[in-house]
C-alpha cells in the first residue's frame, strides 16, 4: 500500500475504530444496568424475606 492508497484509507479506519468503542462503550453500560438491575432484585427479594419494608426514593 502507497502513501496515497493509505492517506485515503485512514480517515474510514478512524470512523471505524471510533464506532467499534462506541458500541463497545454501549454494549458495557448496558450489561452493567443489566447487572444492577439483579443485584436490585435479589437485594429487595432478600429484605421481603426477612420481613423488611423498602421504600423507593
């Protein structure tokens, strides 16, 4: 690949790597709302068990 072959090139690459950790990005935050929403969960199933009342802010 020649210098202007790869000048032309770079400016997709850099569209491409920005999407790729933009959905990455996406894709963490998402598993990680996911993950709290069952630690959540598990922490109000836990406190009705044991007869506790949580309230909601």
């Amino acid at each position: 690949m020649n210098g202007v072959e790869l000048t032309n090139i770079l400016p997709h690459m850099k569209v491409n790597l920005r999407s790729y950790l933009i959905n990455n990005a996406n894709t963490a935050l998402i598993n990680a709302r996911n993950r709290l929403h069952e630690v959540g969960n598990n922490v109000y199933e836990q406190a009705q068990d044991q007869g506790m009342k949580i309230y909601l802010i």
